[in-house]
C-alpha cells in the first residue's frame, strides 16, 4: 500500500544522500566578475598567493588580496595586473586521504588539467576589467605537481586549443600565423606561432590568444659540446589568454 510518508521519508534520503556526494569545490578564476569592483569579487580567503603580476614573469610585490591593485604598476593600457593562486586546501586533505584524482584535480593553479598563472585586471578605479591566464612554465620544476596527474610543460601549447574551443575562437577566422623570427625553429617537427583575437559584442568581451610551441634564438635540440647529447627543456611551449570587458 503507497504511503506518503514512507515516500517522504525516502526522498529526503535520497536528498541527504544526494548532498554528501557532491564534490568538494574551490573558488577559480571564472568566479570572478568583469565589471564589478575588486570589493564584489570573492573574498580575499578564497585564493591566495596575491602579489603584483608581471605579464607572464615570476609574481612580484606581495599583497593581501584585490583591494590592494593600487599598489601595482599600471600596464600601456592603464590596467593593474593582481596574480593570485587557488586555494590549496583542498589539495592538503586529498594528500592526506591518499585521494589521487583529486589530487591532480587540486594540485596548484590548474585549469582543465593544466598548470597556468591567474591573474586579475583592475583599472584605476578598482574595477575588474580582465582576467589572464597563461599557463606556467614552473610547474616541471615542482615536485609536488609533478607527482600528479598534471600537464607538462612540452604540452602547454595545447591549452590554446583549449581556450579556443571554449571562447569560439577560430583559427581560419581569428588567427595569424606568424613566421618564425630570426633564430627560431620548430621543435622536432612542430612550429606554433598563433596570435589570435576575438571579439563578442553581445558579451561585451575581447579575447586575445597566443600560442607557442618552438625553439627560440639559441635553443637546440642537442648539446653543442657534446652533440650526441639531447639538450631538455630548450623550447617554449605556451599559451597565453587575455579576457577584456569592452564598452
């Protein structure tokens, strides 16, 4: 016989059951709001590692959070770059319970997999006007990524891929392929040199994307003293993607 408080009780088990599997979540750049104050984004608590940014360059002058923007240099484009890192709680307990999908899903600054340097863009009056992401050559050079399940820097460039399939950025259509410059060749047999823009009017946004995969002036793929050794790490692999508000 159908009783209503048996199927009650039973939904709200459901429910309980429901709740408790829900993954654990942490605060990530998409969580921040283009033109909104640095007062309306997350608090301060829920990143970390605040410093002046340096377009891609090693963090700079240590800050307590968004609020702090004014003590960063303005970029040309009167902006002020503020880096911040996620959280790593959250890869603390996965460490701790021996979890390793999660801990490759938490492990540092990681979007879809792949170590990157975030950063917010604030004009002067402290208003969010961009967002930066670049993906971070440091990462082969930490042990505690490294141990996880993250991208390699020789992959990096993929990331652009990445980001165009997210943000509708066509190669054919938004895209230059820029020859190599004087001393650059590829790597084996790939050379990446994209710069890419787009801009949606709708949203009100412009994305900017570079991408690199090749050997710059001076790099080779072997030991010019000793040329049956392999040289490693002698390239640069990367991905770099700009969001701006527009009017």
């Amino acid at each position: 016989m159908f009783s209503p408080r048996a199927f009650l009780l039973a939904l709200l088990c459901a429910c309980a059951t429901c709740a408790t599997a829900q993954e654990p979540a942490r605060k990530n750049i998409w969580d921040l709001r283009l033109g909104a104050p640095a007062s309306l984004q997350p608090p301060a608590i829920e990143f970390r590692g605040y410093a002046c940014g340096a377009k891609g360059g090693p963090p700079r002058r240590q800050l307590q959070g968004f609020q702090d923007f004014a003590r960063c240099p303005a970029e040309e484009n009167g902006l002020r770059e503020v880096y911040f890192e996620y959280d790593d709680e959250l890869e603390y307990i996965a460490r701790a319970r021996d979890l390793d999908r999660d801990i490759s899903r938490y492990a540092g600054t990681v979007e879809y997999g792949y170590p990157v340097m975030t950063s917010a863009l604030f004009d002067e009056a402290g208003v969010l006007r961009g967002l930066r992401l670049i993906t971070d050559a440091r990462s082969d050079y930490r042990k505690d990524v490294s141990e996880a399940d993250t991208r390699k820097r020789a992959n990096a460039f993929q990331f652009g891929g990445v980001m165009a399939n997210r943000f509708e950025i066509e190669p054919k259509q938004h895209c230059l392929s820029l020859p190599p410059a004087e001393g650059e060749s590829a790597v084996g047999s790939t050379f990446v040199k994209l710069d890419c823009e787009r801009t949606d009017a709708a949203q009100r946004r412009r994305y900017a994307l570079s991408v690199r995969m090749l050997r710059k002036a001076g790099q080779t793929d072997r030991d010019p003293r000793v040329p049956s050794q392999l040289t490693t790490g002698q390239f640069e692999s990367s991905a770099r993607l700009d969001i701006y508000e527009t009017p």
